[in-house]
C-alpha cells in the first residue's frame, strides 16, 4: 500500500495533474500559489479572510510581489482560485500550510494558526496526501504537533501519507531572488516524505536540497534568521560606540568591507522589522531554554536591536535641543513607515515604535510613505502626507526611518530644517538642510 501511494503521487507530481492547496494566502502562500499555477498545476488557495479569497478570485494581487497582470490570466484559466471552505481539502493532492506564526505578548510563539491549520486538514486527510509546513516555527512543530494530529489507527506517516517541512525564504520586494528560484530546503518525517516533498518544489524552483528531518529543515530556517539578527545587533551596537567615540560608523563599515575574506558588511538602522527578524530568532530562544539552554547571542542581540527606537528618539532630542528646540511640541515628519524600503509592509515596522514614542514626549508627528496611504497608530489613524516644500517647511524635523526609493530627497533637504537620516541614504547628497545620522 505505501508503494502503491507513492508511485500514484510521484507520477501525479510529475504530470502536474496533482492538486496543490496553498493554507494560508499571505505574502508567502500567494506566490507559491501562483508559481504552481504557472507551472501547469490546478491549484487551490484556502484562506480564512473573505477580502483575501474575492481579491484573488477577481484577479487582484494585495502582495507586492504579485502584480495583477500576472494573477488574472491564471484566474481566467481555471489554474488558481481561491475559497475559505475547509472542504477544499478533499480535493487536494498536496497541502502546503503558510499560516502567520506571531509571538505573544509574553515573547512566546503562537502557533495556534498552525493548530487550527493542521486539525483542519486532519478532518479531510486521505491516502496518498503531501502535507507540507512552510511556516516558520520551531524546531519539532513539524513532528510534535501535526503529526500526533494526523497519524493513527487510519493513517500511518510514511506509509498512507506524506509529511515534510520546507521553510519560506521569501523577502517581499526582492525583484532578483523569488519564489521560484531561490533554492528550496526540504526535511521529511520519513524518507518517502524528503523525496515526495524533493520531487514537488523540483516542478518549480531549479535546486533543492534535502536534510535529515523536518526538525533539521525547522532549524535550517531559524539559523538563515539568527544569523542576520545577531549580525545587525553587532552593528547597531557598533553604531551606538561610533557615536560615544565621535567615529561615523558608515564611514567604518565601508572602509572594512574592502576586504575581500572573512567580512560581510550588515548596516545599522532604526531597530528591526518585518514577520522574521524580530520573531523568528525568538523562537530558537524559547525552544533552547525549554531544553536548559540559554541563547545568550540572540537575547542580546534582540535588546539591541528593540533599543534602536528609543536611541532614534533620543538622537533626534539632542539634535533639535542643539538647535534651541525642544521635542515637546515640536513637529516631527517620518519618512518611511514600512519596515524595509520599497516595500507597503508595516508588520514589526521599527517606524511605529518610533512614532509611538515621539507622541509620548509630545511631540506632533506626521508621516509620508509612498507605499503606505494609511495606518492605525493606537487608535488614531493616520494618513500619508504628501512631500510638500510646505508641509517640510512646517516642520522642526524629518527622520528618514525606511530609505525608500519614490521619495523625493533633493525637495527634503531643500526645504527640510533639520534632518535625522537612519539609513545614511543622504551621504554626498548637498543640500541646506542639518543631517544627523545614527
């Protein structure tokens, strides 16, 4: 009977006449969803969100990486639709759950979307089915909590069906590395699920590289994250030095990545943002003290980089206090509120924690973000300003938190007062403005 299951999926992978179904139509879900799609399968996005499941079935991306042009010829053929009935699963050859995975309050991982993902699938598992977990979590989710849901007396993993994790690499806004070429990590609960998994994502991404377990896979992902957070804590609290020591810290990161070994340049910025960097290492840390170890690294790492707000807010009182002005009252102009350029996202986005904190010590805060017309600070809602000579002109300061692109730099020096530039996009940039960096 095992053989049996894995041939029929195998030559249904092969053939593209296997049914995908994408749990979960976020900034992950969708583009995986479209890149099998595009790749000759009938695919099937189930979300829980009404808005999300009309949008897609009208052919309109929410994702920044989707443009629509690419979505509504996939929609008009019959090769994507989505619903937000769990009955779907019936259907599906292959469930691929991408459902958010936040912290709580309490810093420690919500994993209820993926409970609730997996009981549903549980109801509707039948022989012959792939599960895979994209999801970031950690290490033995995969095997700890879907699989005790799935395998019984019915099914038995490995033999019925088929379980694997394959962590998301995706970075919103990235033209050059996307869904379908960035190389693809797979961790099976057996080794018919490493290959059944390894043979799935070989339809649409050129190189995939399988590990020992699904627990190896979990691990793989948060080390990617790890090691990013810790390399911008290291910066960041280079950054904060520099300043005790009257050094530019850009003017240092440039010089040292001359060197062609053993260095890789990070730069500091306003604090992290985003679903991974601030979340995923947090994670790894839990599960290490639930096995009586501490991750001394990402925990210090992680409060260096949740002071960056607070260190922007407290550059910027120094810089207006040395130029007569006091923060309480003061107008204050954020450029960028999405937490990484080019991009509408605002998850994590250090830009909020910086607005936050402004209104706290009274000051007038207004924002301009080409790619973000409107959000809810609190309860207040806020919306983008256009890049005025008169709204600068209004202002006693402007921090440039996110650097993006479609902002108008040479009108913000020409009219600005006084700057505060996060990112250094302003370097070799005249203009009459003050610039302050970090």
């Amino acid at each position: 009977m095992a053989s049996t299951s894995l041939t029929l999926l195998q030559r249904r992978l092969m053939s593209h006449h296997a049914t995908i179904g994408i749990v979960g139509l976020g900034y992950v879900g969708l583009p995986l969803a479209v890149g099998f799609a595009r790749a000759g399968f009938s695919v099937i996005g189930i979300d829980v969100d009404a808005k999300r499941v009309a949008a897609v079935n009208r052919g309109d991306s929410y994702i920044l990486d989707i443009a629509g042009a690419d979505l509504r010829p996939l929609v008009r053929a019959g090769s994507l639709r989505a619903t937000a009935e769990e009955r779907a699963l019936d259907r599906c050859d292959v469930v691929i759950i991408c459902v958010p995975t936040p912290l709580r309050k309490t810093r420690e991982p919500d994993i209820s979307f993926i409970v609730d993902a997996a009981d549903r699938i549980a109801r509707h598992l039948h022989r012959g089915e792939l599960i895979i977990l994209e999801s970031t979590t950690y290490p033995g989710t995969t095997e700890e909590l879907i699989l005790p849901r799935l395998d019984g007396r019915r099914f038995k993993v490995g033999r019925d069906f088929f379980l694997a994790f394959s962590p998301e690499r995706v970075d919103p806004g990235n033209r050059q590395f996307t869904t379908t070429n960035i190389p693809k990590v797979v961790g099976g609960q057996t080794p018919r699920c490493s290959a059944l998994a390894k043979r799935l994502y070989e339809q649409i991404v050129p190189r995939v590289v399988t590990v020992s377990s699904t627990r190896a896979a979990e691990m793989v992902k948060l080390l990617e994250n790890t090691f990013r957070s810790v390399n911008i804590g290291l910066v960041n609290e280079m950054a904060l030095m520099c300043h005790r020591l009257n050094l530019n810290v850009w003017e240092i990161i440039d010089a040292a990545k001359t060197k062609p070994f053993g260095f890789m340049p990070f730069y500091p910025g306003p604090g992290l943002g985003g679903h991974c960097l601030p979340i995923d290492p947090i994670y790894l840390s839990w599960k290490a003290r639930m096995h009586g170890f501490e991750a001394r690294f990402i925990e210090l790492a992680a409060q260096v980089n949740e002071y960056m707000p607070h260190y922007v807010v407290e550059r910027l009182g120094a810089a207006l206090n040395e130029a007569g002005q006091a923060l309480k009252g003061s107008r204050v102009l954020l450029v960028g509120m999405a937490y990484k350029k080019n991009v509408n996202d605002i998850r994590e986005s250090p830009a909020l924690e910086i607005a936050r904190l402004l209104g706290e010590r009274g000051a007038r805060v207004a924002y301009h973000d080409p790619h973000v017309p409107g959000l809810r600070l609190d309860a207040v809602s806020l919306r983008s300003q256009p890049l005025t000579p008169a709204l600068l002109k209004r202002q006693q300061a402007v921090v440039i938190v996110t650097d993006h692109d479609r902002v108008n730099y040479a009108r913000l020096l020409q009219h600005a007062r006084l700057v505060l530039d996060t990112r250094n996009r302003l370097h070799g940039v005249r203009g009459r403005a003050k610039v302050v960096t970090l």
